[in-house]
C-alpha cells in the first residue's frame, strides 16, 4: 500500500511556509495569487494498513498541539479545486530526501513494515488565481526545476521505487580514429570540456596502448585535468606584460604567491611557524605546543548558480571535509562564508533567461550555508557580502573552514597492501560531472545540461562520519585521509595512490539505488565521503568503531605498488592507466596575459556643505548595511568558544571587524578570523584592489587584537574568461601584488583556490548572443592568532570623554569609494598600500592594543573615516565630537571630503583614555597619528571640517536606521 | 563523596555534547559522552549514573521536528531504565534540543510521576517553530520565577545564548498553563518585552514537580566563561574578563546535589 500522510498547521496557528510564498508572490507582482496554505506530507509505502497509517502519522510525524493530520491511500482520485488549486512538490528520484532519509528507518524501528518513504510539500492557491500566473509561481517560488518537480492536483502517484537493473556492458571510446573535429565535439558533448591539445593528448596515449580509452579512463582523465582540479591555468606558462613589465611565468602560482610563502619561511629560518603549505586539503601553521591549526576556503559557484540553496549547502559540507582530509584529520572549529550577489532590487523583467532572482539567490544560498553549518556543530564566525550587477548570473559563494589538528598529524602516507575505504554517505547519480561542469562557462542551457551537478548535501552523515574520523584518528587505525569532492572516488583514490597505484572494485561501493553504471560510481560526486587507507590488521577494529556510531564503511579496493590506475567492475577490467600519465601527462596550458591601465580620470568632487547625506548613503549601501538578517540565522556560539562574535557593542548589533575565538577552552590562547575584498577597485587597478585586499584581512585581524606577526593568509581568485589575454592579465597583476605584499607583511599564503569561467552567456530579446563576466574577485581570508583573548578589543565606543585618533596616513583615495559609487562619479585615484610603513603601524596598534592602552578599535574600509565613526559610535550607543584639522595638517589634505570618506589603507581609529594618550604618543612616535576628537555622551556624530564649519550632524540612532534598513527582510 | 557521574547522551546530529562534557567536568562530576546506540544496546548502563544531559544539536537532523526521533527512542526502548531513574533521586537537563527531546519524548513537563505518557493520551504541550519562522541565534535576558529546579538554586536571573528554529512553547489548552504554574513547573521566562521566538507565557524552561529534571532553550554551556558575553569588552572593571560566566552555576548545582 502506497499512504500520503499529510500535516497542516491548526487553522489558528501560523502558516510561515505559507505566508512566505504569498510575500514572495507580492514581491513578483502576481496580483491573482490571495490566498495560499501549505502542508507538508509523506507518501509511506510498505504493509500498512489505514489504522497503521493513522498511528504513525499521529506518533511519530505530526506535532497534534500544533498540526492536524490527515491520512489517504494513494493514487489519490479526488479532483475537486474547493479547496483550491494544489501543487504537489516533490524531490527529483534520485536527488538526497533527507526527511524521507530519516523517516524510512524511524518508522522501522517503530515496527512499521515500510518499504519506502519521500517528503512532499503542498500548497493550494485560490482557485481563481490566475493559470500564467501559478504557472510562474511552481517554476519560481515554490520549486526549482533542478532538484524538484512539481504535481498538479490530487497526487496520483503509485509506486516510489527508483532505481533500475544495471546490466554490465563495457563501454569503449573509439577515439583512435577520430579527427580534430571529432575529438572537439566529444569533448564538448562529453561534457569533459578538455581542449584540443588536451584531447589530442589523450589519443596518442591510447594509441600508444594499441587500444581505445573505456568511457571510465577518458573521465578520469578529464576529471584529473580539468581546471577545478588541476588549476592548469594559474599553474600554466604565461607571458604577462603590461604598461612596464614583460614576464615569462613557467608556472604563475609558484612563482608568485607560493614564492611568496617561500620567501617568508626562509626568512624566519628556525621561527617558521608554517607546517603543511599548498601541499594537503587545507593550509597548516603553528598554534601551540600540541596543536595545529588548518584552513581552507573554496567556491561553489556555479551550483550555487543553478540551485542556491543546493549549492551552498554542498559548497560549505564540501569545504568543512578538506580540513577533516588534512593530515589525518583536523576537527572543525568555525565557519566563514563571503558571497557576492547582484542587487536584490533587479526588476523580475529585466532577468535574462535562465537566471533566478538575486533575491532568490540569496534566501537560498543563505539557508543552504545556514542548515550545513549549524547542524555541523560548526559555528559561522565571520563573512562578508558584496553586490554588483555583474554577479547577476554568476553568484560567487566562498566558504571557509578552520580546523585544529594536533601536532604531528599533519601528513599522511599510504602504503601498497593497504585497503581503499569508502566511508559515510551512499554513491548516487547526483553531481556527475561537477569537476568539468564548474570549470566551464555557464548559459541558460546550464540548467538542463548539468542538472545533475546540482546536489542536496546532508549534514548529519558528515556529522557522524566526523565523529568516527576524529575518534580513529586518535586510536590510530587509519594512515591515510582524503574528501571525495569534485571528481569523486576518481579524484580521491587518483591523488591518494599517485606514489603507490591503486585497484578498484567498483561494485562494492554503496549505492542509494541500484542501476549506476561503473562510471558512474567512479565520477560520482555524492558527498559526504571520505576516502581512508587502512591497514589490514586494523580493519576490524575500524569498522567495529563506525558500525557503533551507524555511519557506512566500506572496502573498494587496495592501494598496490604498481603505479597505475586499475578499475574492475565484477571482476573485468574497465580501466587501467599509469598515475604518471593522469597526474604528469597533461599538455602544460600555454597563455597570453595582457594588462592595459585604463586611462587616468580625475574625480571632480561635487559641491557640498553638509555630508550627512553622504554618509547616511553610504551607511544604507548594500555593502556596508548590516548584515544581521544573515548572521542570526548561523549559529556563532556553538562549541562555546566565542569571544568576539560579529555583532558587537552596547545592544549587540555593530559590525565587528573580526572574529576571535577560544579553539581549546582549556587554554587562553585564541584565533582570529577575518577576510578582504573588493572588486571595485580591480576596475580601476587589480593589483592595488589585491593589495588592498590583502591589507584589509590584515587590519581586520590586528584591530581586534591579532599578532601581526603570525597572520596567514589564503587567496581565492573567481575570474572571468581567462582565455582572454585581458581578463588574464588583470589577474596576473592581482598575482604579482599577493606575491609583494605578502613578503611586504610577513603573511604567508597557506592555501588557495581559483575558480575561472565566471561569465553567464544568454540570447537577449532581439536574439543577440550577450555575456556577463564577474568583476575580478579576489577574496583573501586571513587567520590570525592571538596569545590572550582577554586582550581582544571590540570597535564600539566604550566611554564619553575618551579620545579619538587616527591611525595611518590618508592620501586623495576616492576611486573606487563607496563616496564615489553613491554619487555616481567616476575616476580617482584607487588606494594603494606604503609596503615600508604599513607592517610597522600593524605592529604599533598591536602592541598598544596587548598593553591595555587601546579601549575600542575599527578598521576604515568602505565609507572611509566618515563611516567607520558611525559605524563606533552607534555601536557603542555614544556619539562623537570630531574636529579634522589635525588629521588635515597631517596628510597635506584641504578638503574635506578626501579626509572623510578616502579609502586609504592601513588605517584604524582607536578609542584611549586620557590617561592612557601619552603612552600612545609614545607609541606611535615616527609612524602616522592624528588626534580627531572625543567620544561623547550626547549621541550625535559631529564632524567640524577644515574650516571648522560643521560638515557632519546627525543622531546615532539615524545612522544605525540607515545602516540597518536595506537587508532587514524577514 | 565521590563525583557524581553525569551521562552526556548524544545521538546522530548531536553538536553540544563536548562543551557540556567539559563544564561538568570542570565543576567537579565526571562526564561520558555516550552514544545512544550504545544506551540502545545497554540500557542498563543508565543505572550508573547521577546525572542524565541531553545536550543541543540537531539529533537525526531535526528532519521531522526537532527532537522527535530521539525522543521515540528514548520512549519505546529505553522507557524502563528511564523510569527508574527518573523516580530515584537522581538529575536531568535538556539543553536547546535535549529539552525538544524531554518534550517529544514527554518525559517533561511530568518527569517520573507521569512516566511512562500513554499512547493514547495526546501530548498537550510541545516546543514548535520561532514566531519570527527561521533560527535565531542571539543573547537572551531571563528571570527565574520561584520554582523547585535543582539546577536553578540561587539564579533569580541569567543570561544566555539561545540558538535554535523549533524553541517556541505552545499548549494545548490554557489548563496546562494553570496547572505548571501551580506546580510550579515555569523555571525560565525571557523578558516580556524581548521574547525572541513567542514562547507562550514567556516561558525559556520548563521543570518537572521535583525540580530533578529540567529543560531549557538557551545554552548554559555557552556562558562558561566571562569572555563569552557579549559585552565582555565593555565591562572589563566589573566582570573579570578571565573570570567564569553565570552559566557555570547551573552545572555546579548539579553536581553539588550530589556533595
């Protein structure tokens, strides 16, 4: 018997599902939808019979102080609309149920003979709603096409079986005779997106074999080389030049960024404090005497793309495993996350085909992060959010993990005889081809094309799979770790016995559902699986420890001493390729970079008295607004380890700079998290905009406390096209800056990630072929450390009376401000960094701030001093009496507006008491420090310009409105 | 005497069990973090212990509500050792979903005298979704009216962080109501004029008549130490900042019961 048990709020109670598609609907304008009401139900097949139905329903499913319930065989035959007209959504078969995941075994253990369950969500409209209208509702409100179908009317479904019998057939590719253009379309059709030379490559070292690749080989190949994996361009040769400089780079990444951390780790000699860099999952530096410290952070951009909430859920669960793959496994102590989204005011016509609303994108990709991480026990510490038009069909979603290892477990060794284990979640047919699939550009066609690289993650199996890790890792009983995330077992198992070589039995692997082909268990991207190498003698006791927890695992084959790559399915032979030729045989990728410095234009500044209105613009632009709507729905305290959580001040609502965090709670020894970025200025330079990102990390951190001197950083570069010698170009510039000012600072870049293609191309309405490339978008995420959190300082107001000073020099920095962005001007000088000065006034504000001195600190970033002065003041609930004449004398700056609201780097605003002033004189002798004013009990922020004429006036609580206002959605 | 063992009962999806281990230990029990499956193969192992916490996470993925699979659990395999324990002089906490458990589970709001809840007899108070619709994580001002909890001895008030969707109390009848406030079962009640999820009546916890068990939504274990308030910078002349934080008083009461 096939049930639908179906669950509604109590006619008085609240409907929220409800009346979040009716605000939905109102905000597309679809003025015929009225009314909506929603249940959500599960179709139960097994020997059931009604009352059974009933009872399950009523104990263990519906909450009846809250809920009605309501029980029917299924196929269902009514068809009357009195209640108005209903859309069943249902989860594509084969895409992660998870409700249904743990209902099904519940209902067992209940002692209900159940065979199968599946969630669905219900609702019904008015009946006189309008049939377009509904139709736009189930395409774009309630559902999405990717991983969802929707049902109209009375469900008339009969069976919830999946799956199908798989009949074994090897598969070859008769790639030996094919032409050039052959090869270009198999490629292309493929979806293995490898270029010519690549392809050709590949044919040769078959011919060489006297024989055809089998399908398996030639994704194998196109997975290992694909730019996700392989980072070919950025590890490519490149000839760069630009207005000055001619380069040659045999491998860009080694000789800039990795130069750089190389460079560092020379210096500091025996005082190096980098453990495992640019080599594992995630990037490993000193902590303390026992422990280590880890992090990485990566992009799922175009799943986010197709399916947000899918995307990002994935995009965090897959982030969070590279730390737990490190070594032999670190435990995850936070959480970052920084997107980038077009404005959420964009009109719904003005959408190109196939792109959701960034509305939509960003309610998604925010709960997506928000149920992985919170049910991951993970606290979401720190995060940023930008907003540009040019990130309308290609949202980026970064998300960080940090993770503690203890000291010496920091590397691994497989060994030939040793077992390949599977364990954790089942191999399904969901993200076939994500590897290939992100490496490529995205259309409107992505949908359809590559629906299958959209997955639902399920954190509670990477939950428990981490629990069993950390505890095996302690117990010793496994030698080697990784995550299987883009390119599945193929990538993990391919990585693992690069030295050693490695035979498959690919019909062991667990499979969600019967009817996956050998390849498809192969390049399967399920998650929330690890890949372990294990010994013989300590395989018992490894899966006596998982069985005890509940979470799956099993042996797939044997790490050998052959050096290839062997796969059976059943026995036979459907793969057999030398590690040599899948790791080293890959054509090097050959580029032209070209950078052209647009041409100078000057910023005429516009006429002003007053600049209240400026500020309160800039306060209420999208990327400085506050972020709370987001940062409440992540769970910052779990683990308990928060000291400086990223709301911060007098009612806990002012935008802290960094985050600080206690990893051990036995110790007082904290991290700190913070990240830099801004797009804007790449428009105007990429190598001052990474500069400056780099700078902005580095403050963050210093401002709330962080030793200058044990700051890593990591670089995540999301470009366009970087086949275009111009769009490569900016980035080899922005390479060039991470390499200079990171050996400048003494921060080492400790990993990284590049993800390329970031461009949407779609046919508009007169049939012509458009394409939208992001903005160059370098994310840098730095991880600090700092000796005694007690020492940490938050950036609100403490005290009236107290004295203001800037730190750091302000130069006529206008271009690229928020200043210039919400008044519409263009050109300007872009901020640049004094490489010579700004690591010693890191140091001055570090050790100020560990003496006690420093009473409340705030970087200035978007907004410049103007805003960083609201942003303190409201925070602190106090105001401020700021006079600019000395900070004016001291840069050489007449104008006003350039002191106000310059973006100049490397500059803070730090909070002292009277008694405390002369010590920070002292201090800061030699280095850039300007007296502004005084913190004040009445709450106004008061600005007095260089004529002593007023030029700011208004209330806190103004500000803090204006500032709260454009993100306060419910 | 000797230090009261404390059971830290996780399940799949349970995160707060290694912080909550931790405070107990620090005040001077002796926790285990055991996993259900284990309590599932060994019931008997229940009996060793003083002190039963069910800590917060999402226990099976709060996949059909928070709570609900570990609370059936505990009720049809593990209702005989609950029992027993439940009416011997013994502890236990529901922190955020360990009290969603007590509640779907019904060993709250009656504790022993109404264990085990017979099927047949509806639940008439259950923990369901934030007014506001999502989860919140944010710092909660609470007073503790008078009432019999153990744990609560010598708090009048507290605050802490709250962290969860499915937090808000709802009854089935204002009876229910009547009858814990003359039990005296109301252990927590935010601010009236600062509810953050709708709660009914206000109400953060619930204890059973005894005060032997009790459950609440925000996370005591996160306020273990000064520096985890989120004014701890503002405040450094009157609240040492490498001093401890209010929430360790709950967890000492525990174990002091035992001294």
């Amino acid at each position: 018997m096939l049930w639908e048990v179906e669950i509604q709020t109590r006619p008085e109670g609240l409907d929220r599902e409800a009346q979040g598609v009716l605000s939905q609907c109102q905000a597309l304008g679809l003025s015929s939808i009225r009314n909506v009401r929603s249940a959500r139900s599960f179709l139960v097949q097994g020997d059931v019979d009604r009352s059974q139905a009933e009872r399950l329903g009523r104990g263990l499913l519906a909450d009846l102080v809250v809920e009605t319930l309501q029980v029917r065989p299924l196929p269902s035959t009514g068809t009357s609309t009195a209640d108005g007209q209903l859309f069943n959504v249902l989860l594509k078969p084969g895409v992660t149920d998870n409700v249904a995941a743990t209902v099904l075994p519940a209902l067992r253990d209940a002692g209900y003979s159940v065979d199968a369950v599946r969630s669905c969500q219900k609702y019904w409209f008015n009946v006189d709603a309008d049939p377009a209208e509904l139709k736009r509702v189930s395409s774009k409100v309630i559902a999405n096409d990717a991983i969802q179908q929707v049902l109209p009317g009375a469900l008339s479904i009969t069976s919830l079986d999946v799956g199908s019998d798989y009949g074994f057939r090897k598969i070859t590719v008769p790639m030996a005779a094919m032409t050039d253009a052959d090869l270009t379309r198999l490629s292309k059709e493929g979806q293995l997106y490898l270029s010519l030379r690549e392809m050709q490559t590949i044919q040769s070292y078959f011919r060489e074999q006297g024989r055809d690749p089998t399908d398996a080989e030639l994704e194998t190949v196109a997975q290992t080389w694909s730019e996700h994996c392989s980072h070919k361009t950025l590890r490519g040769r490149v000839h760069y030049r630009d207005e000055a400089r001619d380069i040659q780079f045999e491998n860009l990444l080694k000789e800039t960024v990795f130069a750089a951390t190389a460079e560092i780790r020379e210096r500091l000699g025996a005082d190096d404090w980098c453990v495992s860099v640019f080599r594992d999952n995630a990037g490993v530096v000193r902590f303390d005497e026992t422990q280590n410290v880890c992090m990485k952070v990566e992009t799922h951009n175009h799943p986010s793309a197709l399916e947000p909430y899918g995307g990002a859920n994935t995009g965090l669960g897959g982030v969070i495993r590279d730390p737990l793959g490190t070594g032999l496994g670190a435990r995850p102590i936070c959480n970052t996350d920084v997107f980038c989204f077009a404005p959420p005011d964009v009109a719904d016509k003005d959408l190109p085909p196939g792109v959701l609303h960034p509305r939509v994108v960003t309610r998604g990709v925010v709960s997506g992060v928000r149920d992985y991480g919170n049910r991951m026990g993970i606290p979401t510490v720190n995060g940023a959010v930008f907003f540009d038009e040019r990130y309308l069909g290609n949202p980026l979603v970064y998300c960080g993990n940090v993770a503690m290892i203890p000291v010496g477990m920091e590397s691994k060794h497989v060994s030939p005889g040793e077992y390949i284990v599977a364990v954790g979640g089942r191999t399904g047919r969901d993200g076939i081809h994500g590897a290939t699939f992100s490496s490529a550009e995205l259309t409107q066609e992505s949908e359809t094309l590559s629906g299958g690289a959209v997955q639902i993650g399920n954190a509670i199996t990477e939950k428990m799979v981490l629990d069993v890790i950390l505890q095996a890792r302690d117990l010793g009983l496994f030698t080697a770790i990784t995550d299987c995330g883009a390119g599945g077992f193929s990538s993990a198992v391919g990585e693992m016995g690069e030295e050693t070589g490695a035979e498959v039995w690919l019909e062991r692997a667990p499979l969600k559902y019967d009817g996956l082909s050998y390849t498809e268990i192969w390049i399967s991207e399920a998650q929330e699986r690890m890949v372990l190498s294990v010994t013989e003698d300590k395989m018992a006791e490894f899966e006596q420890l998982c069985q005890a927890e509940g979470v799956e695992a099993t042996i797939i084959g044997k790490f050998t001493d052959t050096k290839r790559l062997v796969l059976k399915y059943q026995g036979q032979e459907v793969g057999n390729v030398a590690m040599e030729f899948l790791h080293e045989g890959r054509p090097p990728v050959v580029r032209n970079a070209e950078y052209a410095p647009p041409a100078d234009v000057t910023l005429s500044l516009p006429a002003r008295n007053r600049c209240d209105d400026d500020l309160l613009r800039i306060l209420g632009s999208l990327n400085v607004c506050s972020k709370e709507w987001i940062i409440r729905q992540y769970d910052f305290e779990v683990q308990a380890g928060s000291v400086v959580k990223p709301l911060v001040g007098a009612k806990n609502d002012g935008p802290s700079d960094a985050a600080v965090i206690r990893p051990n709670l036995d110790s007082s020894r904290g991290l700190v998290v913070a990240n830099g970025m801004n797009p804007r200025f790449g428009d105007f330079d990429p190598y001052w905009m990474a500069a400056s990102a780099i700078d902005e990390a580095v403050r963050n951190c210093v401002a709330v406390g962080a030793d200058p001197s044990r700051i890593a950083i990591l670089d995540n570069f999301c470009w366009g096209n970087t086949e275009r010698p111009e769009t490569l170009g900016s980035l080899v510039r922005a390479a060039l800056a991470c390499r200079d000012v990171a050996v400048a600072y003494g921060t080492p870049f400790i990993s990284g990630k590049d993800s390329l293609n970031n461009e949407f191309s779609y046919q508009d309405a007169a049939g012509h072929r458009r394409t939208v490339a992001i903005p160059a978008s370098l994310l840098v995420s730095a991880l600090g450390q700092i000796p005694n959190v007690t020492d940490a300082v938050t950036m609100d107001f403490k005290d009236a009376g107290n004295l203001l000073f800037l730190v750091g020099q302000t130069h006529d920095e206008l271009g690229g401000s928020h200043f210039a962005l919400v008044n519409g001007l263009a050109g300007g000088r872009v901020p640049r960094v004094d490489l010579g000065k700004a690591p010693r006034i890191f140091a001055a504000v570090s050790q100020a701030i560990s003496a006690g001195l420093i009473r409340s600190c705030h970087d200035l970033s978007e907004g410049g001093l103007a805003a960083a002065l609201a942003e303190m003041a409201f925070a602190g609930d106090l105001g401020a009496e700021i006079d600019l004449r000395v900070m004016g004398a001291r840069c050489g700056l007449e104008e006003d507006l350039t002191l106000l609201f310059s973006e100049s780097n490397t500059r803070f605003v730090i909070e002292v008491t009277q008694a405390a002033a002369a010590r920070v004189r002292e201090l800061f002798a030699g280095l850039p420090l300007a007296e502004l004013g005084t913190v004040s009990a009445l709450p106004r922020l008061v600005v007095r310009g260089m004529t002593n004429a007023t030029r700011i006036d208004v209330g806190i609580a103004d500000l803090k409105n204006a500032w709260k206002a454009p993100l306060d959605w419910n | 005497m000797a230090a009261p063992r404390v059971l830290v009962l996780r399940a799949p999806g349970t995160n707060c069990d290694v912080e909550t281990a931790w405070i107990f230990d620090r005040c001077g029990g002796q926790a285990d973090r055991v996993h259900l499956y284990r309590l599932l193969e060994s019931p008997e192992l229940l009996r060793d212990y003083q002190i039963l916490c069910i800590p917060g996470g999402f226990s099976y993925g709060d996949d059909v509500g928070a709570g609900v699979i570990f609370g059936a659990q505990l009720r049809s395999h593990l209702a005989d050792v609950i029992g027993e324990f439940l009416t011997e002089d013994k502890l236990a906490l529901g922190i955020c979903n360990g009290f969603q458990v007590l509640m779907k589970s019904r060993i709250l709001p009656g504790g022993g005298e109404a264990w085990p809840p017979k099927a047949e007899e509806p639940a008439d108070a259950t923990l369901t979704w934030n007014v506001n619709g999502r989860y919140t994580c944010r710092w909660v001002k609470m007073t503790v009216p008078e009432n019999p909890s153990v744990f609560l001895r010598g708090i009048t008030e507290i605050e802490l962080p709250m962290a969860h969707a499915e937090g808000r109390i709802a009854v089935a009848s204002d009876e229910v109501l009547a009858r814990w406030r003359t039990r005296r079962q109301i252990a927590l009640a935010y601010d009236p004029n600062d509810n953050p999820n709708g709660s009914v009546a206000h109400i953060a916890g619930l204890c059973d008549p005894t005060g032997r068990v009790l459950g609440l939504m925000p996370h005591p274990e996160r306020f273990i130490q000064a520096t985890q308030h989120p004014q701890w910078t503002r405040r450094r002349e009157t609240h040492d900042p490498a001093g401890e934080g209010a929430g360790v008083k709950l967890f000492r009461n525990a174990v002091e019961y035992f001294g």
